[in-house]
C-alpha cells in the first residue's frame, strides 16, 4: 500500500509541475505581448531614411 501512495504522491507533483509550467508560459507570453507597441500606420510607409533626399 506504501508503493501506491508513493505513486500517486508523484503523479500530482508530475500534474502540479506542469501546471505551473503551462502558467508561467502564458503569463510570459501574455506580458511579452502587452508590452509589445502596436505599429500605427501612416498613409506613407517607406524604408528610406528620413534624411534621403533624391537627387
């Protein structure tokens, strides 16, 4: 009966472990997410430097 428990004893801290993992992987993609600055658009989007001036 001693083996069963141990048993079972592992598998919740198997199953505890990977809830804080999932957890801690949402929350870090959420917060990463949040603090991402959403681009706003402008009516002219160019690669060119703002000093390029063509001849």
């Amino acid at each position: 009966m001693d083996m069963r428990e141990d048993r079972l004893l592992a598998l919740v801290g198997l199953l505890i472990a990977g809830l804080i993992t999932v957890v801690v992987l949402f929350t870090l993609t959420w917060l990463s997410d949040v603090r991402r600055i959403p681009a706003q658009p402008s009516s002219q989007q160019t690669c060119l430097p703002e000093n390029y001036h063509p001849s």
